[in-house]
C-alpha cells in the first residue's frame, strides 16, 4: 500500500483525495494535511458565534459553469446537485452577464461544503494546524517536516498550496522549482502598507471605511477580520496543464488553480490531471 499525503485541504487537494480514493480504492493510505484550522481553502464558510446569525463565504461565493464544463464536468455537477450541496442560481446578479450558456450555481450550506463533501467522500485521515515546512529525499520515499515540529515519510506527496508557499518551503523541494515564476495577487483591503499588520490592528480602519461606504449599514452582531496574502491567480503556469510534476520517483506533484484557472472547474481540471500522474506512478 502506498501512503500518500495531499498538502493543502481546499477544494483541489480534497478533490484529489476522493478521485484518488475512488480510482485506487484500498491500494493508498491517504493524509491530508492543511495548515489553517479548518477545511476549505478559498471556499471556506465561517460561522458566527450565535447559531441565529447568518453564516458568510470567505472566498468562492458561488460557482459558475460554462456550457462546455457543464458537459465535460457533467459527472461532478450531477454529484453535487443530487446530494444538494450545490443548488441552481436563479437571483440575478448584479453587473454579471453571461453570453455563452453559462449557469450559476450556490451552495445552500455555504462554499465550505463543497470542500467537506468530497473531503468526506475520500475517506482521508485530515490533520489541521500541520504547516509543511520542508521536504527532503530519502530513498524512495519523501520525509515531510512540519512547524511544530517532527516528520513523517510518505511514498507520494501532492502540493497544492499557493506556489508562493511552496518556493519557502526548505529541502529538495525548493530546489527543484525556484526557477519556476509564477504571478499571484497578493489581496490587500487597504492596501500594501497594511499587510504585515495584526488584523486586530486593520480591523477597525475597515470598519471605518465600511461606515463611509455604507452609513446606514447596522452595527454588527460579530465581526471577523479575514486576511488574504494571496488569492486568484493572474496568470498561470505556463505549459502545465492541471499540474507540475517535480520528481518522478518518488513522486512530487503540484496541483491547483496555479497550474489552470481560478474557479471551480480549474481546480476539477487540476485535479484530474494530479490523479493521471498518480495513478502512472502508484
């Protein structure tokens, strides 16, 4: 059996994780590990404190489905639908107009449940608050070290992290991509001058700027602070299509929206493509 880790528990490292499971079934242990407290990446839901308050998406707000990726994802779109973590969007949308067949899609339980379903569905073991800090070669095998300290030796490992965090990471890994570049936007609320503050510290300057836009808005039950270093991705990986496989044996592949496009379908794609190179290498 093959022990295979998937760093990053957002929407393609869980897709990864289920297509894996389904295609290769008991042949791999599958880990997962994500640095945050939670799953979802960029689609992550939060809950306030009072069950009675309105839950808020912190990235994805809804899902948007070309004509074409409505056909070639049909598989994924019908999956979703029929278990009822995606609904159709019939509300208009401001300022959005659709001239090639598109459909709109939401997520009644919130972004979040997108990542969940299929995160449930690889039946993964998940490890939160494990920050990846290196990866080093042992034979056939890669160790992988974390913050907090300690390692563990995996036969395959998957990254699909923002490519920024993946060229900080320490040991082989770090060699074999820094010549590789890759254009992110760093989302700044109130711009660059205020990114390396506390966000207790920006809290309140967004407020502010909140009440000048909105001066009848009401005073908020809760309030949380999200802060972004990196979000959508402007330009892509140039010739990876879905992903870039660093090492061959043992095998080191990065997956996500880096190596496609921003959005639901890029991440399939992404995904679809990780679990070809593995399923070549396992």
């Amino acid at each position: 059996m093959s022990r295979v880790l998937i760093v990053g528990a957002g929407l393609t490292g869980s897709l990864c994780a289920c297509l894996l499971r389904r295609e290769l079934q008991s042949q791999v242990e599958i880990v997962v590990w994500d640095k945050a407290r939670g799953a979802g990446g960029r689609m992550t839901t939060s809950r306030p404190p009072d069950s009675s308050c309105s839950s808020a998406d912190l990235g994805a707000q809804y899902v948007t489905a070309t004509a074409a990726y409505a056909k070639s994802h049909h598989s994924f779109y019908s999956e979703l639908l029929s278990s009822g973590v995606l609904q159709p969007l019939d509300s208009p949308i401001e300022g959005l107009r659709h001239k090639d067949g598109s459909r709109d899609y939401m997520t009644p339980l919130g972004m979040g449940s997108l990542v969940k379903h299929f995160l449930s569905e690889s039946g993964a073991n998940l490890f939160f608050e494990h920050h990846v800090t290196g990866l080093f070669l042992r034979g056939a095998s890669w160790e992988v070290q974390r913050k907090a300290g300690g390692s563990e030796t995996f036969d395959a490992v998957v990254l699909t992290m923002p490519v920024p965090q993946i060229l900080q990471l320490q040991g082989d890994v770090g060699n074999s991509v820094r010549s590789w570049f890759l254009s992110v936007t760093p989302w700044f609320l109130l711009g660059l001058e205020n990114l390396e503050k506390h966000k207790e510290e920006v809290q309140p300057i967004i407020l502010q700027e909140l009440q000048k836009l909105l001066p009848d808005l009401p005073e908020p039950a809760s309030v949380k602070c999200q802060k972004w270093r990196y979000s959508q991705v402007l330009t892509s990986v140039p010739d990876c299509p879905g992903q870039m496989t660093i090492v061959d044996r043992p095998l080191l592949v990065c997956g996500g929206d880096a190596f496609t496009h921003s959005n639901f379908d890029g991440c399939v794609e992404s995904a679809l493509s990780v679990l070809s190179v593995m399923k070549a290498a396992l």
